[in-house]
C-alpha cells in the first residue's frame, strides 16, 4: 500500500475539471483496505471513495483520503437452468465488462451498453437505460466496511435499490441506520443473468431501431450495438468533450400535477409509472426553458441533449466545478419558475 500526495484527478473525472488529491491510495484488492485500517496514521482519517469519476463534480482539491478503486477480475460463478451468474471487480471499466459477458457467452446486460463508469459505481447509482435497470440484473456484492475493516455481503433487498439510488447514497442518520454513504467500500459485484435470455426492446429508440432495420427479433449484440449507435448520436464522448452523462434526475409526479402541466405544456415529454406516478422528461424540461446549447463561462448544456452538461473549455482551459454548479442552479431555478418541479442533480458534488 503506498499513499501518494498531491495527486492531480483531472485525468481522474470525466468532465475534466481540474483539482487535487492531497493524498490519494490506490486499492488494488481488498488486502490494500485491511493494510490501510491498520495504519494509525490513515485509520481514522476522512475518506473519498473514487471509481471511474462519471458521476462526480469537483468544486476543489479533494482534502478526505482518496481511495482510488482499481479491484480487477470477471468470472462466471455459477450457472443453473435459471440464469448465469457473473462476478466482476469494482474496478473493471464498466462497457468492457458488459462487451465482456456477451462475448462469453452471457446475455442480459446489452442495454447498458457504453455507460461510462466502473462496476463499483454501478450499485450506488442504481444505473440504468433502456429498459432496464441493474436492479434488474443485480444479484449481490461484497464490500468492506472502512470503519471496521470486516467484509459484508448485500442481496437486492438490502440495497434498497431505487430510482438512481440505493443504501450507498444515504448517510446513517442513527446508530442503528443502515445508510452507508460513506462507509464502504464495494469490491466485487455479481449479476444474475436471466435463462431463457429475452430481448428487452419496449423503449422508443429500440423500437425506431428495429423498424428501421426491419429486424424485430434482435440477438444480444445487435441490441447491444444499436444502443452504443443511440448513445453515440445522442451524448457526447467524455473523452473528447467533458461530461457526467445525464446531470439531472427525471423528475416523478402525480397524475394530476402531470394533467395541470399539459394542460398548459401539451407537448411534455412524459411516460406513466407501474405505480401510477408519471415520469417527466428533465431534458424536455430545460430545453423548454431554452437552455439547450446555452453557456456559463466553460459550462454549456450540450446542443443534442439538453439533460447533458459539458465542459466547453477543453483541457487547455477546462470549466471549474464553479461554473458547473452555478449553471445547473441556473437550470433548476428556470424550471421551477416554470412548471413548479424542483430537478435533483444525479452527480454526486465534492
């Protein structure tokens, strides 16, 4: 285990914001975990769990103790009649695990296709896309509690999996809370793969697609390269233009509050829920507040997808986690002033 210091993260965060590590571990396998809790010098020091950094907004140099995720190795763990069960390390990318489990052989995870991110970060975010969800398709995980240094095991249920969220966003609130923001480590991830394997095509870009191509019976890798094709023409490369994906949650409402908002908005992007909420387009919302391809210094809202924001300054003059915030607060006040909905920011602000 070596700790480094003043470790630069602009590599390290896919909207490129500049900022620092003042001291930064990197955790190859749980070991590295076990050695940094018995170190008094690190033990009981504030910590940062950091994975791929897609889902992250730098507002400065990071001051907790950075532990940099980088646990490797994908395996089939066990295989029934009823499904395929795949392990991966927190630290695999998180495209290449899914490219993985096809080329193996184990279908079911094809609609995630090119989400940025590591499989670590998977759980905590509850992530999802066309379709489906990783509640769908998650089995357990292991982790290491970073108060105790004792490894635990959480099923579905113990997740408490919701729209893009789970017990790993929640601070305990009380001795006896489960909430483990903060607390934890994930090391390892298991999903449980469905037999017989059934394409899951019902959203409206998959259904375009297969009208499109003629091709209503789709096998795993034509569903999973037509949703890298979506993805590719709709969202930006965060490797070429900074981002962290979608930046605002989509927003739930009544059906009633829906009905007054078309009543005055009639072409509202909405989709009802199994529980009879309606789900709102957030990116219809701010487009609709005309913010798409607008600016606050290098924050822009990208001009495809007003749900997605960018870093306009590129490398040699990147945006600063500032900019960003007071952009998205810009975007937030615009909506509710609107149409009464307070949009919540998916990324996570440090």
């Amino acid at each position: 285990m070596i700790v480094e210091h003043n470790v630069p993260l602009q590599q390290h965060n896919s909207f490129g914001i500049v900022a620092r590590a003042q001291h930064l571990v990197r955790i190859g396998e749980e070991a590295d975990v076990v050695a940094l809790l018995a170190d008094e010098k690190w033990r009981d020091a504030p910590k940062f769990v950091l994975g791929g950094g897609s889902n992250i907004v730098l507002t400065g140099d990071v001051k907790p103790l950075v532990l940099k995720v980088e646990i490797k190795g994908r395996r089939l763990v066990e295989e029934t009649s009823r499904a395929w069960i795949v392990e991966a390390g927190a630290g695999e990318i998180w495209h290449d695990t899914v490219r993985w489990t096809l080329d193996q052989g184990y279908p079911g995870l094809e609609n995630f296709a090119l989400i940025p991110g590591t499989v670590g970060g998977s759980p905590v975010q509850n992530i999802g896309a066309y379709g489906v969800e990783l509640q769908d398709r998650f089995d357990s995980l292991d982790a290491i509690d970073l108060e105790t240094g004792r490894t635990f095991t959480l099923d579905a249920a113990q997740c408490a999996f919701g729209y893009r969220d789970s017990v790993f966003k929640h601070v305990a609130a009380g001795e006896n809370d489960f909430g483990l923001a903060g607390r934890s480590l994930i090391t390892r991830v298991r999903f449980r793969l469905p037999k017989p394997w059934k394409p899951v095509v019902g959203y409206l870009d998959l259904e375009r697609k297969m009208a499109e191509t003629g091709n209503f019976t789709p096998d795993p890798i034509e569903i999973f390269d037509w949703v890298c094709a979506i993805r590719r023409a709709k969202l930006p490369d965060w490797r070429v233009l900074g981002n962290a994906g979608s930046f605002f949650k989509n927003p739930t409402v009544t059906a009633e509050q829906c009905a007054d908002i078309i009543a005055r908005d009639p072409k509202i992007v909405h989709y009802p829920m199994a529980d009879g909420s309606i789900k709102l387009a957030a990116g219809w919302l701010i487009d609709a507040c005309g913010w798409k391809g607008k600016s606050v210094g290098n924050a822009g809202v990208y001009e495809r997808q007003a749900l997605v924001l960018v870093n306009r300054g590129g490398k040699a003059n990147p945006v600063t986690g500032g900019e960003v915030m007071t952009l998205a607060k810009a975007i937030q006040t615009s909506v509710y002033e609107r149409f009464g909905i307070r949009l919540e920011p998916e990324p996570v602000v440090v």
